[in-house]
C-alpha cells in the first residue's frame, strides 16, 4: 500500500489498515486520528507533524520512522517497536504503552512531551 493510496482510503472513512506496509512511506503531517494501524510496518515512514490521536498502533513496526512532532495523545502503542525512532515534540499524552491483560494493568502516559535536549 502506497500513502497515497492510504490517504485516499482514510479520506472515504476506512480505518482499519491492520498488517499494511508502509514502509518508507511519507505521511508528514497526514490526519490519521482514530486509524487502526495495529501490526503494520511503518519502518523508516515520516510521520512527522502527523496526527495519529487515538490511533491504534499495537505491534507495529515504527523502527527508524520520523515521529518529530507527531501527535499520539490516546493511541494505543502495546508492544510496538520503537526502536531508533524519532520522536522529538511527540505528544504521547494519555497514550496506551502497555497492556497486561492478565493482570489488567494499563500503563498510560501523561504530560509526556517529548523534548530535545
């Protein structure tokens, strides 16, 4: 899946991208609230400035994406891979990092804006 094809889909109202690859795709400054992106590959994706509030990002792949000023407040991101990430002027406020479902012990965080040093 293309961004431009994932744009075009979110702006007819779908939401669940579940398991899409979008990998090196630019989504700067997209309007992805509420989008389910659950086990997708954002790997090395410019998500910079985008809107992703109460998205759901669970087991995704964000390794390497650009995240600088993304909004995440509300979104769901248990067991997502954030690794070499940017995340710089994110705000993670009230964002959903973990979910232990036998113990029903939700993690969230608040007043994370994510700053650089």
């Amino acid at each position: 899946m293309t961004a431009q094809e994932l744009l075009a889909a979110y702006a007819a109202d779908e939401r669940n991208f579940s398991g899409a690859d979008l990998s090196g795709a630019d989504l700067s400054r997209a309007d992805l609230r509420g989008a389910i992106l659950s086990e997708a590959n954002l790997r090395r994706a410019n998500l910079m400035e985008a809107n992703l509030s109460k998205a759901n990002l669970g087991r995704t792949n964000l390794s390497e994406a650009n995240l600088s000023g993304a909004n995440l407040m509300g979104a769901t991101l248990s067991e997502a891979n954030f690794s070499g990430a940017h995340l710089s002027g994110a705000n993670l406020d009230g964002a959903i990092v973990a979910d232990d479902e036998e113990e029903n012990d939700v993690q969230i965080i608040s007043e994370s804006y994510l700053k650089e040093e």
